[in-house]
C-alpha cells in the first residue's frame, strides 16, 4: 500500500524523530530554524489527513505551533506511526 500522502518514508521517519524530541519539552515554543520544515511538514501533513480538531489549533494566530505539537505530540505520532507502516 503507497502512502496518502507525498511524504517519503524517510520524511516521515524525520517527522517521527522530531516529534519524540520535543514531547518532553513542556511547551518550549524554541527550535531551531533548520527544524522549520519540519514544523511546517507536520502542520500540512495533518492538514493532508484531515485531522480538524490539530489543523484548528494549528489556525489559531496566537498560538505557537510548537503548542499544538506538544499540546497533540501522541495522536501526530500515532498518525505519522500509521503512516510509516503503510509505507
């Protein structure tokens, strides 16, 4: 089965690793300008996989998107886990 996404395995590898990174961050908006696309992978996947209630958070101005990672660090794990067995 091919992936839903145009992610490659190794990307979303990327984004699993990151994501174990910062789950024990406790809401530390900081990283580091080279993990930008990785931030910016992990919003458009959700958005790819319609998960509404991340991509919501994920909207509101305010708010960091490193806070919504922290805030949905197991179910985007879970997903991007989904998605790398698909693969």
């Amino acid at each position: 089965m091919s992936l839903p996404t145009h992610f490659s395995q190794n990307q979303l590898v990327e984004m699993r690793n990151f994501m174990e990174s910062v789950s024990d961050t406790n809401e530390d908006t900081r990283f580091k300008t080279s993990q930008e696309a990785i931030v910016n992978a992990i919003i458009e996947l959700m958005n790819k996989e319609n998960k509404t209630s991340i991509v919501e958070d994920f909207a509101v101005p305010y708010i960091h998107p490193m806070i919504t990672i922290q805030k949905w660090n197991v179910e985007i794990k879970q997903i991007i886990d989904d998605l790398i067995l698909q693969g």
